[in-house]
C-alpha cells in the first residue's frame, strides 16, 4: 500500500464565542487540513491546527513541514511497513508537532481503513463511546458563572475551567462564583495554563481546598519548563496536578514521571506529534500508575476525531477533553465522532469515519 499522493488545505472558521486563556484569545479556528491518498485508492484525513504559543507552529510553517520535508520521505513509501514510517516521521523533523501529528494520523486513517476497522478498534477497541467536558473562558466572575450555568443546562456535568489570568485571588472569586452557581454535585477541573508561580499556585489551591470547592483536578499550574516548580505543588495540596504543556515527548513524560512531578498527564496529538508518539506516553504513565486525559486544541471535528479515536482505544485514558467542535460557528465535516450533548460515539465506517470536508470557499474535498 505505497503513499501516492500529499496535499494541504488551508480552512478557517469562527467561533460562536471568543475562548480566552491565560495564553491566548481564538476567534477563528484556523488549520490545515491534509488528505494522504495511497496507491489503492485508500485516503485518510489529518489536521494541524497552528497554536503558536503552546507548540510554536504557524500555517505556514506546518505547510513547509509538511511539503518540503514529510512529503519527500513518505511518497513512494509501503504504508504496511509503518514502524520504519512512524519513527523516520519523528527524526527526519525535529519539533514541528502539529505537522507530524496531521501527517500521523492521516496515515493511521488510511491503515485502519485498509484493515476494515473503526481506528478506535484498529488501535485496541477499549471502549466505543466516551463523554467530554466542556470548557468556560476566563472571564469576569459573574460571566463564567453565566456560562457555566448556560453549559450544564446543555448537559455538560464536567467543566473545565480556565483560569491563571490576572491576580489569583481573582481566580478563588471566579471558581466560587462558579460552584455556587452550578451545585455540588457537578466536577469542575481548572487549567492555569502556566499561569502561576509554584507557591502562588499552591496557595491558591490551598485556599481553594479550605473553602471546600471540591475541585476535581489543576492542570498545569505553572510554566512549562518548570518542573521543580509543577512538583513543588504537587507536593503541597491534595488536589490532583495534571501536566500539560510541561509534557510534548516520551522523555518528558519520563521525566514528569520518574520525579513524581504530577499525579496526571494531558496528552494532545498536536503536542505528541501524533497517534504514535502518544501511544508511547500513555504507555510510559501506566506503567507508573498514572491516568491519562485526552484534549486538544482549538480544531475542527477531523482533528478531535483522531484523538477520540485513540482516547477511546486505551483503558488508561480516563478523561476527555473533546469540547472544540462544539465552540464552532459551522460545520466542515461529514462523519467522524458524533455528539450528543456530552456523550460521544464513532460514526459508521473504517478509520476515522470521515468521508467528506467542506473548505470554505465550498470545495468538497471527498474521494
């Protein structure tokens, strides 16, 4: 089954309301799209979106990835031979993840669908359906508390909430207001995306635990490159750490694991440089008896449903962090996961399940 052909789209879409970090403000979700055709007629889907501040890619620079070095090395290649692909995919190219996680998983598309099988299945079949989170903005206190409300009348029982911007006092505000908008019973996850400094960031939870908000996880409290720091604070609160952006590779998640830096791991495609890479991380951190979340960035449904595929295959994964496609102002895609509020399951069909995508300027992009 050789690799035939490689070709790049650009698509661009709004979202219905503007997502705010302590990182960045997306409007648009923009990406590039990729389409790997193989000689048998068999094609697969992937998607890079560019997240300039957490995986320093750009459109244009996954296009360049992609076309002057990715492709050279795939044409002509038999995609059955995948272990000499996936690992030629991580050292012909060093960091450019974004790149390496679209070309990946369009490859994975294409194998799947060549052994007749859903990709979830193809990688392991753990489970067929799987329920996400939904994410609130950092905002002004009484907005989350609104948008949380507006999220859990939609039928969201898990949020995911962002916070790390301005002074963290604020921060102990904004979760309150929350918790006292949504009631007890309903999990609420923080991200700082870095937004922290260690003791600051253990204060804050610690306050946090004393008034008795029952948070559920903290996700990357501090800088990435600051792993003394995410142990610092993993040390000091009850509250389970996750890492994030403190772990793209294996050896970073050696690493977070060895020190006992963090108690959970966020694994995203766009930062493990696809399906492959990932599989090794999830691997790496159940052997030392750590779970795993899946999410991602701010992609359409091709993207998310790569990812929902593998977080589905692993029984290590036990949290989801789908929410994306749901934050778009319209849909490009025809297949792929499907949502019911928070419920997700796999559309009909091999692979990913993907049979067309609409550009903006209304091509359709389809065998």
């Amino acid at each position: 089954m050789k690799i035939e052909k490689i070709e790049t789209f650009r698509t661009a879409v709004p979202l219905t309301k503007p997502f705010k970090t302590a990182l960045r403000t997306v409007v648009t979700a923009e990406s590039v799209i990729i389409k790997v055709t193989c000689e048998s007629g068999i094609y697969g889907w992937g998607e890079a979106p560019p997240t300039l501040v957490i995986t320093g890619d750009s459109l244009s620079s996954i296009e360049a990835s992609i076309h002057q070095v990715l492709k050279p090395f795939l044409i002509g290649k038999n995609l059955l031979n995948y272990e000499v692909i996936f690992q030629g995919i991580q050292t012909i190219l060093t960091r450019n993840s974004s790149a390496k996680a679209a070309v990946d998983m369009a490859l994975y598309d294409c194998l799947a669908k060549h052994s007749r099988l859903p990709l979830y299945q193809y990688l392991g079949g753990y489970k067929d359906e799987m329920e996400t989170d939904f994410t609130v903005s950092v905002n002004d206190v009484r907005e989350m508390g609104e948008d949380a409300v507006s999220y859990i009348q939609q039928g969201f029982n898990v949020l995911k909430v962002k916070v790390g911007l301005g002074d963290s006092t604020l921060d102990i505000d904004r979760i309150r207001e929350i918790r006292s908008r949504v009631g007890p019973d309903i999990k609420i996850r923080l991200d700082a995306n870095q937004g922290w400094k260690p003791k600051e960031a253990a204060n804050v939870i610690g306050k946090m635990e004393d008034l008795g908000l029952n948070i559920e996880l903290v996700e990357q409290p501090v800088k990435a490159y600051d792993i003394e720091g995410l142990k610092l604070v993993t040390d000091s609160v009850e509250t389970p750490i996750m890492a994030d952006e403190s772990v793209f590779t294996p050896k970073q998640a050696f690493d977070v694991l060895k020190t006992r830096s963090a108690d959970l791991i966020n694994i995203k495609l766009m930062k493990a440089g696809g399906i492959y890479q990932a599989s090794i991380i999830n691997q790496l951190a159940e052997i030392c008896g750590v779970e795993c979340m899946v999410g991602s960035m701010i992609e359409t449904r091709i993207g998310i449903t790569a990812a929902a595929h593998f977080a589905a295959a692993k029984k290590n994964i036990t949290r989801f962090d789908f929410d994306a496609p749901l934050m778009l102002a319209k849909e490009i895609v025809e297949g792929g996961v499907r949502y019911s509020g928070r419920k997700m399951t796999f559309s009909e069909g091999n692979g990913l399940g993907i049979s067309d995508v609409l550009l903006n300027d209304g091509e359709v992009l389809a065998k």
